[in-house]
C-alpha cells in the first residue's frame, strides 16, 4: 500500500442507511485517522460500536438517544444542506 504524505488524514466516512458489516466498520476505523458520522450515519456508527470524532449535517435522522451517546463527538450543525 502506498504512504500518504503525512498533511494527508484517512478517513472513514458513516452514512444513513443500513450500517456496513461490523467488522469491515471496525477494522476500517483502525486504520483511519478520523472517524466521520454525515447524519444519520451516527446511528450506524452506534450500531456497529464505532465513536465518531465528527458528526456533521441537518441532524434530522440522528436519534436523539445517538447524539446523547455522542455528546463528547464534534457537532456541526449544517441548517440547510441544500446549498
């Protein structure tokens, strides 16, 4: 596998929807820098036992028990996603 430059961050990204497989989440996030939840991809985090650094977007579809979970994640509350 190729390095990096070392500016650079891996990332895994949680979108909504059904939550990827736990162990592929898991390993993913072992070797990523950053852990993004978009939305409701916080709940799939949760579901698969993933902490996200970041929770970004409308927060409509987070459980309300989800973002009580993460209360320690970033929050960036985008109001309108439409632009």
């Amino acid at each position: 596998m190729n390095r990096l430059p070392a500016q650079y961050l891996r990332a895994l990204l949680l979108c909504n929807g059904e939550p990827p497989p736990r162990l592929l989440a898991r390993r993913a996030a072992r070797i990523c820098d950053l852990v993004v939840a978009a939305d409701g991809g916080a709940n799939s985090a949760r579901a698969v036992g993933l902490s996200p650094d970041v929770i970004i977007g409308d927060l409509d579809s987070v459980r309300q028990s989800t973002l009580r979970a993460y209360r320690n994640a970033l929050i960036v509350h985008v109001k309108r996603q439409d632009n």
